[in-house]
C-alpha cells in the first residue's frame, strides 16, 4: 500500500487494516510513528540506572516490546495502543536485562531475603510492617536496613512489570497497568470479572502513604524520581529507595495472596 493511501487512513482504519491482512507497509509505519515513544521509555528506565547500562541497549531491548505491540495490539480492547505499548515496551527492557543477568548475586540474594521476610512478617501478622519491624527481624537496625535499601534500589531490576495471568495470552495484566490514577485506586470500581486487577489495587491501597505516592506519580503521572522529589520535598535518592520499598512490599504481599497465606 503506497505512502499517500497510509496517510489518507486515519489510525483507527490502518488498525483495522493491519489486523485484517499484516500489510507490512503498514507495519513500517507504526513502527515509524511510534519510534519516538521507545525511545522515552528506555529514558524513564535509565534513571537510576548503574552506568554499565548504555541507554541505546535500553532501546534497542525496547524495539522488540513494540514489534511485539504492534502485533498483539487489539483495537476492540479499548485500551489506546501508546497505553498498551509501554506496558510492553518496559516490559521487553526489563525481561532483556533481566536475562543478561547484570545484578550483583549478593544484591539478588539481599532482595529475596528482604521480600521474603516482608512476606513473612505480614502473613503473621496480618498487617502492613513498619521498617523497625522488617530490620529487626533481618537482624538490622533501621538506618542499615535503609542504607541497605538505598544500594538494592541503585543496582537491582525491580519494576511493576510483572506480570499476573487472568487467562490466556490476551489476559496478562501488569501490576503497573493496575495503577490508573489516583483517584481510581478504590476495589469497587473494578468489574468483578477483573478479579486480579482488584487484588492488586487493595494491595497497593495497604502500602504506606508515601511509597503508594511515589507508585503513583511514577507509574502514573509519569514523574522522574527527581520530579517526585520536588513534589514530595525528599531526595532523589530517598525516592528511589521508596520506590524500591514499595515494590518489595508489594511482591510480597502478592505472593502471599497468591498462596492464599492473607
């Protein structure tokens, strides 16, 4: 299909094009358009990132999130195909620096030892832990338990991608595709048969007030950590440590649900 035809279609024909017979021109131009929009995700995923990682591999690992966007997309989802993407544009970046395995195993060890014991605490205690609580029992005290978290937080790979299934292939939801907006963070605006979203949410309800803002912000208003800085009068540093606290928290929560522990 020659350039002119494209851009005579508006997206919501080439859409229905591309589904109905994968016209690779029309692929190329999706892939054109959207170019821009990898590029800012792997930018939002190299703050805080260790210098060993080079942004360009970061977009390179995100070009495969879109092809594989533009593949799966389905317009009759009513979700816009830019929400979708970085859902799997992140996604892809992440799965490829997971793989290639650059965490320290002494970082990757201190991770599950301290979500194991967030887990842990909580399915006891049927509540969410204080910080005091979660260093006690590691054997720390407060301000090495946070130092601890600094250094997990400037190393290791941890985001809201991952990933529960509802179903099949099309019903994966992310955690980080859950938070919707501040407002929207209420278990009773969820349909029943999105019963996973719902766990999810009154997950992220029980963080602590500051870690589910910086969730929020980040996930949602598409703040930097330096921008939820300004916003929450702290330090870059302290909200990438808030950040990491809150996704620990929350994995482990999730897996206790997951297990039918809380």
């Amino acid at each position: 299909m020659g350039n002119v035809v494209l851009e005579q279609k508006t997206e919501e024909e080439l859409w229905d094009l591309y589904r109905r017979g994968r016209d690779p021109s029309i692929r190329e131009a999706f892939i054109k358009q959207y170019a821009p929009l990898v590029k800012y995700v792997a930018g939002k995923v190299a703050v805080g990132m260790p210098h060993s990682v080079e942004f360009d591999d970061l977009v390179g690992f995100g070009v495969f999130g879109l092809l594989d966007a533009i593949d799966k997309y389905d317009p009759n989802k009513n979700v816009k195909f830019k929400t979708y993407a970085v859902t799997r544009i992140r996604g892809a970046i992440f799965d490829e620096l997971r793989s290639i395995d650059w965490v320290p195993r002494s970082v990757r060890q201190k991770t599950r030892e301290i979500e194991e014991t967030i887990g842990s605490l909580e399915a006891q205690l049927g509540r969410t832990v204080t910080d005091q609580e979660i260093a006690s029992a590691l054997g720390m005290d407060e301000e090495e338990f946070l130092k601890t978290m600094l250094k997990i937080s400037g190393t290791s790979v941890l985001s809201l991608n991952d990933v529960w299934y509802a179903g099949d292939e099309n019903d994966r939801i992310s955690i980080g595709e859950s938070i919707e907006s501040p407002t929207s963070l209420n278990p009773d605006v969820i349909v029943e048969k999105d019963e996973i979203r719902r766990v999810i949410i009154e997950a992220i309800n029980e963080l602590p007030e500051k870690e589910k803002k910086v969730l929020v912000l980040y996930y949602y208003e598409d703040l930097t950590l330096k921008e939820i800085g300004q916003v929450l009068e702290v330090t870059e540093s302290r909200v990438s440590q808030l950040h990491t606290k809150a996704i620990l928290r929350l994995r482990a929560k999730l897996t206790n649900i997951r297990k039918g522990i809380m």
